[in-house]
C-alpha cells in the first residue's frame, strides 16, 4: 500500500495533536495542584463547632518558622475570620510564608475561593476541606463564596491580607 507523503505528514500531525490533548488534560488533573473535594482534613460535627479544637475559636496560628494554619467557617453568608466587612477580622499572614487553610461549614455547602492563587474548593457541612498556598509577596485578595448557598450568597466574600513580614502581628488583624 502507498501513503502520500501529504497524507503521512497529517496523520503525524494528528497523532501529536492527540498526545498533546492527553498531556495537557493529564497535567491540569494531577501536575497543577488540583484535586477533587474530599475530607483530607477531615470530618466534624457541624452542629457543635464551638466545641471543636480548630473551629471552636477559628483564627490564624503559626505553626512553624514560616508556616500558619488559618480556620475558617462558612456560614450563610460570611467567613469566620475573613469577612471583614460583616464585623470579623480579616484573614491575616504575612509574606514569605506556607499557609494551609482548614475550611468547614456549620449549615450549607459553600465555596472558598481566594482570587489571584490557587485556593479555590467546596465546604461541605461535616468535612473539613484543606488547602496549602504560599504567600510571597504583600497584597490583598478577595476570599469568594462561589457556591449557591441563599438569598444573600453574592455578598457572601471576605478579605486576605498578606502583609510584610515586619508588620505582621499574629494574625488577628487588629
Ligand atoms: Cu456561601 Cu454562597
């Protein structure tokens, strides 16, 4: 049998199309970071938060050098801390630092999407979503709801602030 060489060319061309495709869906899968909602962090009672030892009195910690943990709940429609704007700090850490964000939510599903990084994950009620994202730079971020949680979902939002390491004053925002 003869093939063209035109002919052999496109099907080299569509062979490396397809290979392409596969890399590139296999990369945004597993190579940025990306993974699907689960408990890694595990489960709660969302019920009895006020109990619990990371919710209870959700904040910012330090936990190493240059490493925070911050605890978050979601509630319709705010973010303790984070919604700055209803009364609650802001979430606050400074530059140059690892932060893994433990997210849960004492009633509804919620999103916790902070604009700008990759933090970005559902909050389901009884499971505990865990994030890491490194900050370098100073800046502020928007934190999103961006799941349909009620009435007042889109003013569901808060604030992050990165601020630089020497004005950094544990977190509390004030
Ligand atoms: Cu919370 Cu939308």
């Amino acid at each position: 049998m003869d093939i063209h060489s035109y002919e052999k060319a496109w099907l080299g061309a569509a062979l490396v199309l397809i290979v392409f495709f596969i890399a590139t869906i296999t990369y945004g899968t597993v190579g940025a970071g990306v993974s699907m909602v689960d408990d890694s962090g595990g489960t709660v009672d969302p019920n009895n938060l006020a109990d619990h030892e990371r919710f209870g009195d959700p904040g910012v910690e330090q936990v190493g050098e240059n490493e925070y943990e911050v605890n978050v709940v979601a509630s319709a429609f705010y973010f303790n801390p984070g919604s700055d704007q209803l009364g609650f700090d802001p979430i606050q850490v400074p530059a140059n630092s690892t932060v893994t964000f433990y997210v849960t939510s004492s009633d509804v599903i919620h999103g916790f999407s902070v604009p700008g990084t990759n933090v970005n994950t559902m909050v389901i009620p009884g499971e505990v979503a865990e994030l890491t994202v490194e900050f370098d730079e100073p800046d502020t971020y928007g934190l999103l709801c961006n799941e349909y949680c009620g009435y007042d979902h889109h003013n569901m939002e808060g604030t992050v602030e990165v601020v630089p390491e020497d004005q950094y004053d544990g977190g509390d925002g004030q």
